[in-house]
C-alpha cells in the first residue's frame, strides 16, 4: 500500500540520521520523488509534488543532472559485467582506464593513482602519503600539516584537524585532534594584483610561520582558489604561487584538495591552472562520477610514490573494501569523456555569466554583505546568520532547490542548465533574500 509522505517522514525521523543534524531537533527534510534532468521532483508538504532546478549540484556533483543517458548506461553496462571485486590482488579496466584517463587530464607531475569511496577519504590518504614520504626521507619529525584558516577538508580526523579550528563546525572534537600549524586565510577575493599590500602582508605571514616550524612541517594542504564549506570564499591564485615556493624550498609537500573545485567548477578544468602550479598530491571527488556514486580519488607524483614505496615499511597502509568499486569506475570515466567530449569552459563561462547577472540585484538588498561569482559557484553572503528553513522554503517556491548554511546561500548549478534555468536560480536566490 502507498504509504503518505508524512508517514514516510516519520519513519525518517525516527531512525535516520542527516548530515550535520540531531535526532531531537530535526530540522525538515523534503522526500525525494524522483530527479531528471536539472530537476528535483519534491512532495510539496501538502500531500502533492513540487519540481525544482537542483542549484545545488546535489553539493557539486550532478554536473551532467539526473537520469543521464550516457551515465545511466555506463552504470548498467558495468552491472551486467560485474558490480563489485576487492582490490587486494586483483584489478580490472575500469580501474585501469580511469587511471590512465585522470593522469592524462590532472596536472602533469600527478602519475599514480589511489582509489577510495569518498573526499575526506582521499584527505586521510594524502596526509598519510605526506607523512610516509617525510619519514623514508629521514625526517620522522616532521609529523604536521600548514594550512590556511577558514578551510574544509572532510568530516573524519585528519581532514577535521585541517579545517579552520574555530568556525564551530568540529570544535568539539579540538582536544582529540592532531595540532596542525594554521596560517592567515588568504585575502578575500580572486582578482588581486601581486603588488597589493594585503596579498603582501598574507605572503610574509605565512612565509614566517613556514620558516619558524620547517622541521615540524610534513606538507601544505589548501583547497586552490576558492574555499568551500569554510565560507564560500574565493581568493588570489598568487597565494598558491607563494605556498607552491614554500613547499619547494623547505621539502614540504603541497597538497591540493579540489574534491569541490576540480572538473571544470571554477572555469579551469582544475583550479590549481588558474596559478601555473602544480601540486605533488591531487584530491578529487563529488564531480568525479558526475555524482553517480560514491568515489574519490588520491593522486600524487612518482617522487612522491617511489620514495613511500621504497621507504621503510614499503606499502602505503590503506586499503577500503570499495576501492575502485568498478560500477564508480565505470560511470567516472563516462563523466570525464562526457564533459570533455562538449565545449565545458565555454559552458561554465555562460553559467558565471548568468549568475552574475542574476546575482547582481541581490548586492543592493538591504542586510546582503557581499556577492560573489567564481566559475559557475554563486554566493550572496548576508550580514548574518541565514534562517535555513524559511530561506530553503523560499527559494523553493520560487522553483529552486539551495542549501544555506551559516551566512550564505549559494549555487553551484549542474553545467547542463540552460541559460533560462541560470537565470531563475539568479532570480530566486535573489527573490528570497
Ligand atoms: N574537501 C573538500 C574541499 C570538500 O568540499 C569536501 C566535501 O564537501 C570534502 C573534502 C569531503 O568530501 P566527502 O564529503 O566526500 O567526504
């Protein structure tokens, strides 16, 4: 028997989980009632159904949208084959043309791959190669990570010990993590010339911290250009230049996580392009499988690989049951020939194009602090915290689906929106703040 949607939304709330949420205080939820296209098909909290343009990507990751044929068929192709296989002492093509696939496209030192099941995942994995490689090289000192304030790598304990200690998202757990070394947030904003004095100011700071703790220091980890769940936060690919030359001089490792930024987001296919800079370890995931299924991935140098393979102990210890999972695999790579196969800079150029636009109006709204464009990312940051609920329901009735969090409502829209759908995001974001 059909059961009601609020039958269905209690028996959610009674056992499940969300992300970031707690079971005496649920915040709401919307039942999913099926995706196509751009679209969301939503029940509508009335006993009907509402449609909205998923501006959310489904946080970054439907770049092609829902029900897409060609990935639909990779997914099915695979199933027919075979869905699942460990990895210890065994391998397959799809995992094999993947790798060769994504060395092809990433930065050019980036030669070995390491498959696993999500970003923060990838994070742990980087940290520990980063780890690995200082001690084969004789500094088992060096046991830190320098990053930036006002970063976000994941939710488990390396990435958490990297992320800006004091936005409130993992404070909690501040006693059980491993002390990092935090510099300055890089100056706010994409467009900065190399003489600004503020750049200047951010590039001796961190350059001091870097000198000071050199010893302790195993590797740089930042997310390229724009910060993500830390606050939507673009800034100078010049910063990365500086980190780059850190890392260069003093024997660190940079480490770049684009898990949100990489697949063409910020107009680049790789944001670290927008400096010139290439990094020793790559993380990637959300877009990878266009959203498919639940993959990232950890990619790094030869130096890198060689000098952990060869160290003491030899094998890099990680191992996740779903690595390289062949059904990921297979609709990773139907997502990479798509999106190259199609004109996506120029895509993803139409998309900030419009967002800009469409933002543009919300600058003038009283209790809005800023607006901002990166690539096909969109943020109307407010003067204080966002009411999610109410802010949620009133892009939603305007045919949008968002997620505020904190001060922010922003959009990182499938890049298969037409320039229409750009502009009714524009339009409902702006509408409701
Ligand atoms: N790193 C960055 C930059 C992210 O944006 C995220 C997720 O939002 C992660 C890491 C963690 O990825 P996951 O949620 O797949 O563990």
């Amino acid at each position: 028997m059909e059961q009601s949607v609020s039958e269905w939304l209690r028996r959610d709330s009674e056992r499940l989980w969300h992300p970031y949420s707690s079971l005496t205080e649920p915040s709401p939820v919307r039942l999913v009632r099926g995706a196509s296209g751009v679209r969301l098909r939503l029940d509508d909290g009335a006993g009907g159904t509402v449609e909205a343009i998923d501006a959310m990507s489904s946080w970054w990751c439907m770049i092609h949208g829902y029900r897409n044929p060609v990935l639909d068929a990779a997914v099915k192709r695979q199933v027919d084959d075979f869905s699942h296989v460990m990895f210890g002492g065994l391998t397959h093509e799809p995992a094999i043309r993947l790798a060769e696939r994504l060395v092809e496209i990433s930065p050019a030192p980036l030669r070995h791959v390491f498959f696993c099941d999500s970003g923060s995942v990838s994070v742990e994995v980087a940290i520990k190669l980063a780890l690995q490689y200082q001690v084969a090289r004789g500094n088992s000192g060096r046991t830190r990570m320098l990053t930036v304030r006002g970063g976000y790598h994941g939710d488990t304990f390396a990435p958490m010990s990297v992320c800006d200690p004091v936005n409130g998202m993992h404070s909690l757990f501040t006693g059980a993590l491993k002390e990092q070394v935090f510099g300055p947030q890089p100056p706010a904003g994409f467009e900065r010339p190399d003489d600004d004095p503020e750049f200047a100011a951010w590039a001796a700071a961190i350059t001091g911290l870097a000198e000071r703790q050199a010893d302790q220091i195993a590797g740089i980890i930042v997310e390229p250009v724009l910060q993500g769940a830390g606050g939507m936060y673009p800034y100078s690919p010049a910063c990365l230049r500086v980190l780059r030359d850190l890392a260069d001089r003093h024997g660190f490792l940079l480490i770049l996580d684009e898990i949100a930024t990489g697949f063409g987001r910020t107009g680049t296919l790789f944001a670290s392009e927008h400096a010139g800079v290439d990094p020793d370890i790559l993380c990637i995931g959300k877009a990878l499988t266009g959203g498919y299924l639940s993959m990232a991935a950890t990619l790094c140098t030869t130096e890198v690989a060689h000098t952990v393979s060869d160290g003491p102990g030899g094998a890099l210890m990680h191992g996740p049951t779903f690595m390289a999972n062949p059904l990921a695999c297979a609709v990773a790579l139907a997502s990479i020939d798509l999106l190259l196969s199609q004109d996506w800079a120029a895509r993803v150029a139409r998309i900030s194009a419009g967002l800009s636009a469409g933002l543009a109006p919300a600058a003038s709204l009283p209790g809005v602090k800023d607006v901002r464009v990166l690539g096909a990312v969109g943020v109307v940051q407010l003067g204080g915290p966002v009411d999610m609920k109410r802010m949620t329901e009133a892009v939603l009735r305007r045919g949008v689906w968002v997620r505020p969090f904190r001060d922010l409502v922003y959009t990182m829209p499938p890049y298969v929106c037409t320039d229409e759908e750009i502009a009714a995001i524009g339009a409902a974001i702006t509408g409701a703040v």
